[in-house]
C-alpha cells in the first residue's frame, strides 16, 4: 500500500466528516448529495480494494452492519437519572424556593442562573469516546443499565465516529456523551403516509419511531430512517470537570456535535418560565415533537452540593407542557379484560388530532368514573393526553346533548368467557370470577411473564400470543416451555428461523433471578420494586411461600395489603399447580444465596453518612449503598459536614474536593470492600 492511497483515504474522510456536519448538524451544506455520493462511493471503493485501510470511525461505517442476535446490556458508568416535573408555574417556583432553602442563608437574596432547553420527545442516549473514537452507545434503560446500541448508533449521520477537539476543547481520552435520539416530525409524517399507502401499520408518535428503529436486530435497516441527535450533557470524563453546564454544552459544540440552538442561560424564576413560555408556543414550528422544557442549574459546583434524592437529581426539573386539548364524539364504551380479571371500560372515540397523535380510544378507569363524569354513548366530550401521553375524557359536553345519547351499563359477566363478574368490597373494579381458564386473563398474563422487566422473552408479541392460546397451544404459561420448533414454525407468519429464535428466547428465560419472576407471576399489587424486596428478604420461592401473613408485614415496605394479596396468592391451589408445573417444566426459581445475618448489636455504622463518587469498578452504585445501609448507615448524593466517609472512585469530581476541604475520611473502592467483607 502506497502512502498515497492512504493519505487520500485520509483526506476523504475528512471531507466527508466536514460534510455530513455542514448538512447534518448546521443544515448549511457546501456541496450537493450528488457531490457527497461521489465522494462516498470514491472511498467505499478505495477500503473495499484496500482492506488494510478500513477505520472504525470511517463515513463508511454509517450504512449498517450485518444483524445481531441480541442487544448486550450496558452498565452507565454514572447512572442516567430520571427528572422530577413541574406541571406548572407555580410547581417551578416551589422548585426554586426548595433549591434556595438547601443552599442556605447564602442565598437568601441571590437569583439561581439556570440552563434552560426544550424536552425532547425521543430516547435518551449515552455515547461512550475512547481517545476521541465512538466506542459504545447505549440506551437509558433503567437509568443503571441500559442496551448497547452502537451497530444502529453509527448509522446517525449527525453523530460523529471521531472527535475533533480545539485548543480551548481538548477531547478528553474518555468522555461520555448524553442526549437525545428523535425522529424529525415531517419524516415522521411522511413515513406514515408511506405506510398506511402500503397497507403496513403506522407509527403512533415520533418517539416510538425513533425506539423502534433504534432497537431494529439489522442496523442497515435502521440507516434508512432519519434519525437525528441533539447533545445536552456529559456523563462521565477523564480531567476536571466544567464549572458549569453552560461551559459543557460550549464544549460539545466544539466536539461537532448538534445541540439545540435556542438553548438559554438565565438568572431567576421569572426568566426561566418566560423560557417555557416562548417554547409553549413555539413548539408545533420545531422540527422535532417537545413536551416540555427542562431547567438545569448551570453552576457545577451548586449541582454537587444540591446532590440527588431518590432517583433525580434535585438541581435539575422538566417544566412540562400543559396537555393539549380537542372535542370528539364517544361512539361507544368498550369493556378489556386484564390478567387479574379486571373488566375496563374504555372509550371508543371518533379519531381525533392531539398533540400530533391520531386518538380513537380513552381509558375510564372503572363504573365509578362513568358515572362520576355522566358519560353517556354518543356525548360529545373534552379529551387530553395525561403528561402528551395517556388519552383521557376531561369533561363530558353535556350542553350539546341531543337527546339520542345512551347510559351505559356495566356487563354482569366477563365478555370473554361469560363468567359472572364479581366485586370485592371496598373495590371500584369488577372482575372476571373465571382465574383459570378465562382466555382473555391468560392472554394479558403470558405477555406479562413474557415482557422485558420480568422474564424477557423475546419475539413473542401480542398477536402471536393471541395465535398460541386461541389455538389452544397454551393454557398455562408452563405450555409455553413445551411448545417445540415444529409447532411454532406452523404459525401465521413465523416461519422455521423465527421459530428457531422464540425457543431459543422461551429456553433463556428458564433461568431469570427470582425477583424477575416473582414479577413475571403478577401478583396483585407487586411491581418491580416490591418483587425484589420480596426476593431479597425471603431468599427462596419455598421461603416466601411459607411466609405468614405477619412475617410478610414485617417485611420492609411491605405493608397490609400487599401481604395479604401475597398471601392469597400463595394460596391458592391454581397458583401452587402453576408453580409446580413451571417447575416441572424446567423454569428455575433460583434462590439467592442466603444473605449475611445482621443484628442490632453489628449496626456499626449506625449514624454515619457516606457519599459515592467517580466511577465504581467491581460493585454497582446501588449495590454499594446497599451494603452500608445493612450496616445502618445513610447515603447522601452531596457532601457536607454530616458525612463521614466519601468512597471515591475514577473520575471523582468535586465531591472529593470539597471531602478534603471539610477534612471528610476519603477511601477507594478496594478498601470500601475490604471494611464490608
């Protein structure tokens, strides 16, 4: 190889790298697609001749690679935290006045400056540079751990493969980039237009777009829709720290990377809601789908000392968007079935606009809310997306009655299987009396079992569902560790790989931790975090079985009712025969491994408070708060006076500063492990 070639490799891919900004990032492009093709091709041909020449972060590399088989979990090295809302004004004043209180008398008299940008409707993202180099991408997920993403990732034109930093910007040898994927509102449109046109279903909203595209096995498919990206903030960096988040976003700028335009520092209350004010209006001329604006305090230090509470950070707030609003005509009330049996009426709409989303169905909840609102079939009535998203009846129009509107009577027996429907005193809800054999109930059940956050089975979608237990394939979720690649195949459109790909995903999910599975049971009134709570106290399936009402009580944050759903649950007989079944089936309910015995007399950490910061390598976040709150201990997101040991790992900020400051005891994550063994 010539250093000819090399160095014109080199040199196109520059152009091409200042192209795709100038188009993608500035919407200012200097040369024409036909232009840009032909350099395009020029090099594809030049790697293609020249293997030797191939780069990972070439222009190249943004057409797709083969598919995968899965998506790998990714655990954030700094956890992406959810955003507390402010559904008002007055709820972003309350927010300010909390922020002055923590501050101090300090503040008393002093205006907060704030980072103000708009809430962009898509999927938040994190992208990992090593040496300037794109490396990972990775989804929010749960704000712990997220998928990684990077195959798809590439294909966004707007993010770049290689950083270039600048004198003032070096780019850090590692630094994480967070913001957010969209799908342009007019591509979004129009796509659906193609859709429908095909006969082939649409897209809801923009943002179930831009998942589904992100999530596509085949990322060549995902290079043929028109994700954008826009930047707001850094997750992890080698080096100090920006003093403020403004100084970030200047830094991200310089890294080439889209960040939203009109993105505003300002002082006090008042300017921030003018802020969302003028985003309120603006919001249907932009170019992408916001619901709202959030509110950042801008000084990085003030953020260290703010800290975090819960899962949010209490420096930051979304500032949301108030619902909008149209009339339409309910043309019938329609009753679902859930897995517990609960009969739902909802709202059969003529479809209607809102908030950029066709609505023809609204939930009511129950009988009492019916009757509460006075809906009648055929009123004429206000509806709103709850937070843009959940469409709801807001008030019945009863002054353009015309007299031809019907009451509605709720069913006395389930409309799927003609079992009598039944209320237990104190509830609003009737419920299918059939818990064995209703098929609707068994349906909403399997796709519970079977959904990401219990036990993750993955290709088995609510029509193909729908085929298993109408065609009597499945009646128990057990039938579905015994269904074989032959009868799968058999299905409408499935085929013998697809089949091939739902038993191998039946097959995995045998093995999930216990909590995923208690979960995947639906219990009554016990979600994700209630399910873990059970797991880790009781440790085994045989354990919580046996468990009596009292100890379920005295579990923490297990409270009378859910004890006593628990309770029900484990007794009865439908419930211990499923079990047993799964379990004959190969369905693993692993126990945890029993769990260290910690009396009040070991509480020695009992008043003290530590901090985390910088980047833990061989535990969690979560999993290290875990250990010194067994121990009695308290966990802040901030140091201050009160804190007594600061564990600082890579990457810690100002946290460890202000720890030597205050003379705070500073260890590193092996000697935090060794005080816990």
């Amino acid at each position: 190889m010539t250093s000819s070639l090399q160095e014109r490799a080199e040199a196109l891919r520059r152009t091409l790298r200042h192209h795709s900004y100038r188009y993608y990032v500035l919407d200012d492009p200097e040369v024409s697609d036909a232009e840009y093709d032909r350099l395009l091709r020029e090099l594809e041909a030049l790697e293609a001749a020249h293997p030797e020449l191939s780069d990972p972060s070439s222009p190249t590399r943004q057409v797709g690679a083969p598919p995968s088989e899965a998506f790998r979990p990714y655990v954030h090295r700094i956890p992406m935290l959810s955003l507390q809302n402010a559904m008002t004004p007055d709820e972003f004043v309350a927010f300010d006045e909390r922020l002055h209180r923590a501050l101090g008398t300090d503040w008393a008299e002093r205006s907060i400056r704030y980072v103000c940008e708009p809430k962009i409707d898509g999927l938040a993202m994190e992208l990992v540079y090593e040496h300037g180099r794109l490396v990972t991408a990775a989804t929010r997920g749960d704000g712990t751990t997220g998928e990684d993403v990077t195959d798809n990732v590439r294909t966004i034109r707007a993010i770049p493969l290689l950083l270039e930093g600048t004198d003032a910007f070096p780019v850090p040898p590692l630094v994480e980039v967070r913001g957010e994927v969209y799908y342009p509102l007019g591509a979004f449109q129009a796509m659906n237009r193609e859709r429908e046109a095909l006969g082939e279903p649409t897209f809801k909203n923009p943002r179930n777009a831009a998942s589904g595209s992100l999530r596509q096995l085949d990322s060549r498919i995902t290079a043929t829709r028109p994700l954008r990206f826009l930047a707001y903030a850094l997750g992890a960096m080698d080096g100090p720290p920006f003093a403020t988040q403004s100084r970030a976003l200047e830094a991200l700028r310089a890294w080439r990377f889209p960040v939203f335009d009109g993105i505003a520092c300002v002082e006090g209350t008042a300017a921030a809601i003018a802020y969302w004010q003028d985003m309120l209006a603006r919001r249907h001329a932009l170019a992408m789908e916001i619901d709202g604006c959030v509110v950042k305090v801008d000084d990085r230090a003030l953020q260290e000392e703010l800290g975090e509470v819960a899962r949010s950070p209490r420096w930051a707030i979304a500032m949301k968007f108030p619902p909008e609003q149209q009339v339409t005509r309910v043309r019938d009330i329609l009753i679902t079935v859930g897995r517990t049996g609960a009969l739902t009426p909802s709202a059969d709409l003529e479809p209607v606009l809102v908030g950029g989303v066709t609505v023809s169905r609204a939930t009511l909840h129950n009988e009492d809310e019916i009757r509460r609102k006075d809906l009648r079939i055929g009123d004429w009535v206000l509806i709103q997306r709850a937070g843009d998203v959940i469409p709801e009846i807001v008030s019945v129009l009863v002054d353009r009655r015309e007299g031809t509107e019907r009451a509605f009577v709720m069913p006395l027996a389930c409309p799927e299987c003609g079992a009598p429907a039944t209320k237990a005193d104190g509830e609003a809800v009737l419920r299918c009396s059939n818990q064995t054999s209703c098929p609707a109930q068994l349906k909403e059940r399997i796709r519970h079992w079977a959904s990401r956050t219990a036990c993750d089975v993955d290709g088995l979608g609510e029509k193909l569902v729908d085929q298993l237990v109408e065609g009597g394939l499945v009646r128990t979720i057990a039938d579905l560790y015994r269904l074989e690649v032959p009868t799968l195949a058999a299905l409408d459109r499935l085929g013998e790989k697809s089949a091939t790909n739902l038993r191998r995903a039946i097959d995995v999910s045998r093995h999930r931790p216990l909590a995923r599975l208690l979960f995947g049971l639906g219990i009554r009134h016990v979600g994700e975090h209630v399910a873990e709570v059970l797991a880790n106290e009781f440790r085994s399936l045989e354990r919580l079985q046996a468990a009596t009402l009292e100890e379920l009580q005295a579990t923490h944050a297990i409270g009378p009712r859910v004890a006593a759903s628990v309770r029900s649950t484990f007794d009865d007989p439908g419930v211990v025969a499923l079990l047993a079944d799964l379990q004959s089936a190969g369905v693993v309910f692993e126990a945890l491994s029993a769990a260290p015995v910690v009396t009040a007399e070991e509480h020695d950490l009992a008043g003290q408070t530590w901090v985390f910061t910088g980047t833990l390598e061989t535990l969690t976040r979560p999993e290290a708060e875990a250990r010194v709150k067994a121990r009695g201990a308290k966990t802040a997101g901030s140091v201050s006076k009160q804190t007594t040991v600061l564990v600082a790992g890579p990457g810690a900020g100002s946290k460890l500063d202000k720890a030597t400051a205050l003379g705070v005891t500073v260890i590193d994550e092996a000697e935090f492990v060794r005080r816990m063994a």
